[in-house]
C-alpha cells in the first residue's frame, strides 16, 4: 500500500517548480491533492484543481472551503506558494517590491495555515517550504531574506503552540533548484535566469519533493523539525562551485 494511501493535501502554489513535483509526489504515494495556484490550468493532472492567489484573504478562503469540502477532510498542508522579486541592493527594491515579496512568502503562509488548521485532523502535518536564504544572509536579497527568515520563525512558534496537539511541523529549506523562481526574480529575464543555473548541477524540484515525502512518512512519533537540503556544489547561498 502506498505510504500516504488515504491522506489528503493541500499544496499552494503547485502549478510549477516544487509545488509541481511535490502535489505529483503526494499523488504518487497515494493521497489526495487539492493544488492551487494563480495559474489553475497549469496545475498537474490528478489534482482537485483551484484558483488560489495566497495573497488575497478572499482568494484563500473559497480555496480553502472547496478543497477541504473536495477532499472530505485535510491530514496535510504544503505551504509552497513564494517568490522573489530582483537581486539588487535594497535601496533600490520599491514598496511595491516589498508587499509582493511579503505577502506571498510571509502572509500567505500564515494566512492559509489560519485556514486550514482547523481542518486538520489529529496526525496531520504541516510542511512549509523555506530557503536557505531564511538561515544565512547573502547580499542583493534584503526582502527575500526577510521573508524566509521569517517563515523559518513562524514555524518554530507554531511548533511551540501545536505542542501536545497530534500535529507535526516540518520546514524544508532548499538551496538552488532549478525552476523558474529566477525568472520570476529577474522579471521575466530569460538570460539572467539562465545564468543562475549555468555550469552547475542543481537540485531539482523531484529531490525537494522526495525530502517533503520524506518528512510525512516518519513514524507518528516522529518530527522532522527541518531539512536543509543543497547541492553539493553549494555550500552556501553565495558560495557555489560552477564547472569551467
């Protein structure tokens, strides 16, 4: 029998990248998947397909209430929905810059965990998705680093309220994976994202996925406070070993 045969998901931001891998991994062990995203007709087959813009309260709310009605009931959480916005110093990010990056990584993430914990049943599990960005400053990222260190944050306050409640908390804090997070950093540059990743072999979203997979399937017992996973070419997020 499938590891996760009879559980069910949610996964935020999954119509690409890791949420992509992940929801199809979740599937693949046998669990129902409700995944939302802005881009709905993007996201994998399988799925309970639903709009869902993590960071408009009413967007989160219907989402919410259609997936948990979908899926008769809610075990797990994926809080996978992030972005970053350029890779300059921060007085050259905008207000704008900074709500964008905020609300999506840290207030969407809160907000959806609002939501779905009271539907979570006892053995559920909640994994949001980090950075090593929220562990060790790098330069040209003010806003990004702000928001992972304060997911990161979030979590091991939430791990101290949920103490003694039959729910497990897991942050996965990946290093350079290569997706389309650059894109969306470089607003819509093609080339300086190809670069990000050029001569260097980086993770992909499957071994992301493999170590959220991993977390859920511990003995009951068991919780996997956080993985901190990173190509071996990396040692940190400004020290990577690219081939000539």
């Amino acid at each position: 029998m499938a590891a996760l045969h009879g559980k069910t998901a949610i996964v935020s931001g999954a119509s690409s990248g890791i949420g992509e891998a992940t929801a199809q991994a979740l599937l693949a062990e046998g669990a129902q998947v409700a995944a939302g995203s802005r881009h709905p007709d993007r996201l994998p087959d399988g799925v309970l397909a639903h709009a869902l813009d993590v960071t408009d309260p009413e967007s989160c709310e219907c989402f919410v209430a259609a997936a948990v009605d979908g899926l008769g009931g809610l075990d797990i959480l994926v809080n996978n929905a992030g972005m970053a916005l350029g890779r300059d110093p921060f007085w050259e990010s905008s207000e704008e810059d900074e709500r964008a990056v905020l609300e999506t990584n840290v207030n969407g993430l809160i907000r959806m965990t609002r939501l779905c914990l009271p539907h979570i049943r006892d053995g559920g599990h909640i994994v949001n998705m980090g950075s090593i960005a929220g562990r060790q400053a790098y330069e040209k990222a003010a806003l990004y680093v702000t928001a992972k260190f304060a997911v990161r944050g979030f979590t091991y306050a939430l791990r101290e309220d949920l103490l003694g409640r039959p729910i497990r908390l897991t942050t996965v804090d990946p290093g350079l994976v290569e997706t389309n997070f650059s894109a969306v950093r470089f607003r819509g540059d093609e080339e300086a994202a190809r670069k990000v990743y050029e001569n260097v072999e980086a993770l992909t979203p499957e071994d992301i996925a493999e170590c959220v997979v991993f977390a859920l399937t511990r003995p009951p017992h068991v919780n996997v406070d956080e993985l901190v996973v990173k190509a071996l070419a990396q040692s940190s997020a400004a020290r990577i070993v690219r081939n000539a």
